[in-house]
C-alpha cells in the first residue's frame, strides 16, 4: 500500500504521521520550501515566530491526543486570557457581567437581552436544524436588530464578509462551543515549528518520505506527476484546497462539484516594546481601521526576546485589491490605525503576511452538499476545509479530518495481502 500525500501543512503531515506509524510506504510533498500550511514561521533574531497567530484550546480532542504521541503535551503553556472590544473606537473589556453592563454601545435593554441570550445560547441551539437555519435569521430572532446590526453583523461579517448572514447558523454554533470570551488558552513551548518538525521526524523515523520544493504539476488516478518525475500510489490524499487542486487534476478525475468561496486573509505582525491592552483578543468595529481586530500574543506567551507580539488581520477574497497590494504600503496604513487605536503603541517591526484559503464561506444546507472524502472509483481521497464542516477550521478539526482517512487507508490496506491483492 503506497500512499501520498499533496500538501504539507497540519492536516497532510498528520495523515503521514499516522500511515508511517502503522508501516504504510507515504510520500508528502510540498510545493514550498516549509511545512505547515498556515502554521509556516519565519526566522526573527535567534529564532522562529508564526506568520500567522494560533492557539490551542482544552477542547481539542484531536489535536491534543496528536501532541501526546509526539512526546509534546506536557510542553503546551496554558494560560487564562481575556477579550476587549473596540467600539467607535472606544475601548471596552468583554468577559464578565459586569463589562456586559458597561458596555455602553449597546443599551441597557439589548445589554440584557444579549447576557441572558448568550448564556442559553448553547442550549437554545439544540435539537434544531441550524444546518439549514440562516445564521442571520437564528441570531436576529434571538438578541434582536439592534444587536445584530451594530454587534454581530460587522464582527462576524469580519470573517466571512458581506455572506455572514447566509452561513449556516450551526457552523457559529460549533464554534461556541470550542471557544469563550475568557477561556484557557495554550501555546507550545518553542513554538509551533516544534509540532512540524516532530512530526517530520516522525514519519522519517518510521520510514515515510517528506519532500518540500515539490509542487505537484498533475494528479491521475494512480500516480502523481511532478516537474521530472511521476510517483505510482495506490492512495492519493489530496489536502489541497478543492478550487487549487482542480488546476492540476487530470480531467478524467470526477472532483466534488460543490462551488465554495474561500476567504483569504491578510495579516500584520507588530513587534512592539511594551503590550497594548493585554487582551488576547479584541475585535474591532467602526473604528477607521481596515484590520478587523488584534490578537495579542504576550498573554499567552509572554513577552518575546524582550518584545511583544500582536496580530492585526483583515479576511478578504483573495483576488481583492488589498491581497493584492504592496506590503509595505499595508504596513504604513495599519501602523497609523494601530497608533490610531493605541497612541502609546511602540512599534518596532512590521512583518505583512498573506494566505489565498483561509476558511470556507459555507452555504445554508452543506451537509447535504459537504463532498465525501473518498472519490468514487478512484485512488484518491480529499482531506481539506471543505469536509471539516461543521467543525470549526482549526489545527484541531484538520487533525480530526486525517485521522478520518488515515483509517479508511488502514483498512483497506489491512484488508490486502502481502503482494497487494484483495483478501478473500
């Protein structure tokens, strides 16, 4: 049983990790020169930082159970971290009853309203069918026009743009339940290189193959074609992005017709002298800011050889003109605008990082649409964004997602005998 796997972030390296373990022949290529997908890093003074920011959750049943096995769970930092809000450019913290209450860009009645909803907001939720339920009209009916109009609408149309309201409403359901305004957050000791080099060396050490510079120019059914070579397989994992990996399917290959938009990103990273607000996370709305909000990194870490981290991010298409524009005019403007926000913001670096498939924009009903992992009749099976449905997009659904197929390539490959035929 030869398998390979196309793509190198969380998701593909999992799978390899898996098969080597259990003795399958695996191959993972990556087209660029580093593994790990959106979890990438790039040198700064004596080490590595993310481009992009990333946390773990108590919650994570898969990703945690993966640390354990690489000898790395006991090495997550786990710290307890808090939200702000920036409102017309006023500063709010966002955790406890009381922040609720004076949280003034709401009034008092949709204050109380949006308390008592939120703590049922879970259970309200259950037994309904919210795949088929407009995340609009779900929370619209729930808290009310105002709070939707001057809350939901422009925090969570943030990360999907102006097609929030169509997303189904189980998907923000799902994502309640992984997260919370104060919550226990970790970070690996080392940082995330550390996972993406221990499972590299995992799957070489269980005899697996891991090639980087490898952009894959052809998939067939049965065999991978690369710039001078094609590598025969009996299983094809593809992590690939289904509109990315219909540029190089064969056309006898049936893919998925399902049409997803994806969400791209465009991420700042401020290295800054001292903190800003000491909140991990604080959206932020109609403040005269492109980003949408501010993630910062030294709650949960800890200051940085001295420095302070913090994400600034605006989820945009991926063919819109800010993808698309010059980094260093990006990092100018959202300088201005962080100052704008933060006056005593001491900025030392700026670093512009950009994603093209960040997060799907899923349909109402995508459970009757989300595509199978396994492509009928052919050597190849799909491990991406679109299948973790309703899970939230996350290291930890990705890890949930290939252990799903690493399993139904174990059983098949145990249902074979030695030369490679069918048990009877």
């Amino acid at each position: 049983m030869r398998t390979v796997v196309i793509g190198g972030g969380i998701c593909g390296l999992a799978v390899a990790h898996r098969l080597a373990r259990e003795g399958v022949e695996v191959t993972l290529l990556e087209a660029s020169d580093q593994l790990g997908g959106l979890g990438t890093f790039f040198p700064w003074r004596d080490r590595w930082v993310e481009r992009f920011y990333h946390c773990v959750m108590p919650t994570d049943e898969n990703l945690l159970p993966l640390l354990e096995e690489l000898g790395l769970r006991d090495d997550v930092r786990w710290e307890r971290t808090s939200m702000g809000m920036v409102v017309d450019g006023r500063h709010y913290p966002f955790n406890s009853a009381l922040d609720l209450l004076r949280f003034t860009a709401l009034g008092v009645v949709d204050r109380v309203r949006f308390g008592a909803v939120s703590v049922l907001l879970r259970r309200l939720g259950k037994g309904k069918d919210l795949d088929n339920l407009r995340t609009e009209d779900w929370l619209r009916g729930l808290y009310g026009d105002r709070v939707w109009t001057d809350l939901f609408a422009p925090l969570f149309g943030s990360k999907f743009g102006a097609a929030f309201g169509d997303v189904p409403a189980l998907y923000l359901w799902q994502r309640l339940g992984r997260e919370s305004n104060v919550a226990v957050r970790g970070y690996p000791r080392g940082g995330y290189k550390t996972i993406i080099d221990a499972l590299r060396a995992s799957i070489e050490s269980h005899g697996g193959v891991v090639r980087t510079s490898a952009p894959v120019r052809m998939v067939r059914d049965g065999s991978v074609e690369l710039d001078d070579e094609v590598i025969t397989a009996d299983r094809i994992v593809s992590t690939l992005p289904l509109p990315a990996l219909r540029q190089v399917a064969d056309s006898s290959l049936t893919l998925p017709s399902v049409d997803l938009r994806y969400q791209g990103v465009v991420n700042a990273l401020f290295v800054l002298r001292k903190p800003l607000s000491g909140h991990y996370w604080t959206p932020v709305l109609r403040s005269g800011t492109e980003f949408d909000g501010v993630v910062e990194m030294s709650p949960l870490t800890g200051p940085v050889d001295g420095r302070h981290l913090a994400y600034v991010m605006r989820y945009t298409d991926r063919s819109s003109p800010l993808f698309a524009e010059d980094a260093d005019a990006i990092a100018a403007r959202w300088t201005a605008q962080l100052k704008s926000l933060h006056p005593e913001a001491d900025v030392e670096e700026v670093h512009v990082f950009r994603a093209p498939f960040v997060e799907p924009v899923y349909p109402v009903g995508y459970l009757a649409s989300r595509p199978e992992v396994e492509v009928a009749g052919t050597s190849l099976l799909l491990a991406t964004t679109a299948h973790v449905y309703p899970s939230v997009t996350s290291w930890n659904s990705s890890v949930g997602l290939a252990n799903s197929v690493s399993s139904i390539i174990l059983r098949t490959a145990a249902s074979m005998s030695p030369d490679g035929e069918p048990v009877p």
